[in-house]
C-alpha cells in the first residue's frame, strides 16, 4: 500500500503545528506568571547565529502553508512577518491551521511528479513533488518547529516530549 500526497503532508502539518499552538499557549502563561515580556521569548535564539522565535515559528507557519499549495498547484497567501506577541504568533498559526483545512486530497493527484521551482537563495531550486515534500519541505518544517520548542525550553517553559509530539 502506498501513502499519498495528501496524507503525507496536509494532516502531519495541522498536527504539529496544531502542537506549535499549544506550545505557545504553554509559553504565554510561563511569561504570564513570571512577568517576562513577550518581546524577550520572541527574540531569544538558541545561538546568535539562528533566527529568533519569532521567526522560526514564522517559517514552520510558511512551510506548512506553501507545501500544500505548491503540491496542488495554487498560489498560497503572503504574510507579513510583523508579530510581536506570542498571541500574534498563535494567530498566524490559527490562519495558517485553516488555509491548510481547506486542500483536499483530490488536489494532491499526480503531484508527487510535479515540478516544484522555489528560490533558494535568489536561485531556482526545481524538484519533483514527492522529492520536494519528503526531503526539502518536511526536514525544514520540523527543524524550525523543533528549534521553537528547544528556544522555550532554554527559557523554561515546562514542556516535554508529548507536547510536541502532542499526544
């Protein structure tokens, strides 16, 4: 038997990234309860080399939104990257959660075929759909949902494995 297109990406993003939600709802009461600013969880980095929170979870948002819809072949939407509370950052994952609700596994036929192009870089970057999903897309979805939890935990939120794989 053979996995599709669909179920390979579409209920594995609302999954985690339903998890990333959770994890920010965990964050905001740790700040909450300890009167630690939004703005210093946000920024915090696990090296100075990294991106900050804030944007990790931008980009976990982006894959999950933009692979569906380039394996489906529509456009997917913009969004500007300017939260700077961990509610702004739970709401751009709650929009993301429904654009991705909205694919059907329909849409996802003959995709793992289809030629992908995306700019790496300021250079096309052509794959096949399946190669896309599985060993660009999804390796880049977790590391950046991975790095957002690790940059709460340095922090001190109380999380633990489940959370993320929220069972």
């Amino acid at each position: 038997m053979t996995i599709s297109m669909y179920a390979a990406s579409v209920p594995v993003f609302k999954r985690q990234l339903g998890a990333l939600g959770k994890i920010l709802d965990k964050a905001a009461a740790h700040a909450a309860a300890r009167k630690i600013a939004d703005s210093v969880l946000l920024q915090t980095r696990l090296y100075p080399d990294m991106f900050p929170l804030a944007r990790q979870v931008q980009i976990a948002a982006d894959f999950a939104k933009s692979t569906p819809a380039r394996l489906a072949g529509v456009e997917f939407p913009k969004y500007e990257d300017n939260e700077t509370t961990l509610a702004e950052l739970k709401a751009r994952i709650d929009r993301t959660l429904a654009y991705v609700d909205t694919f059907k596994p329909a849409q996802f036929e003959g995709s793992e075929e289809r030629e992908i192009t995306l700019p790496i870089a300021g250079n096309p970057l052509t794959l096949k759909g399946e190669v896309f999903l599985l060993h660009f897309a999804m390796p880049n979805f977790y590391f950046h949902n991975t790095t957002a939890y690790g940059i709460l935990r340095l922090c001190g939120v109380e999380l633990g494995k489940r959370d993320f794989i929220d069972l």
